[in-house]
C-alpha cells in the first residue's frame, strides 16, 4: 500500500521478568485499543534495583500502526 499513513507512540513496558518481557507487555496493551499495529523499536531500556538486585525491568518502545 503505497499511500499509507503511519503514527507513532511511545509507551513504557515493564516486566519483572525480563526486557523481552517488557516489550511484549507493552505491545499487548496496545493491541487492546489501537489496531494495524506494524512495528515497534526499543529506544530506551533500564530496570530499577532493590536490595542489590534487578527487581523490574523497563523499555521505552516506539509503536507504529495504520491510520484507516
């Protein structure tokens, strides 16, 4: 489709498990409300320290879906 039209958001996904995890969060909440999801770009990953371990991590994603 060559006159497609995108639009981007930016989400944060967290997960207490793994990035991979994360990211897969994020992209399943916003499957709830948007639709034609296409793609998603990590642009950020960190994670939060409690006690001296890694007790969440996080991404920040880029998400890209069709406009009707």
């Amino acid at each position: 489709m060559s006159d497609a039209t995108y639009k981007k958001i930016e989400l944060v996904g967290k997960s207490p498990k793994s990035f991979s995890e994360a990211v897969a969060n994020a992209v399943t909440k916003a499957a709830k409300t948007l639709h034609n999801l296409d793609w998603f770009e990590v642009v950020e990953q960190r994670g939060r320290i409690v006690d001296g371990k890694v007790s969440e991590y996080q991404v920040t994603v880029k998400i890209g879906f069709r406009l009707d």
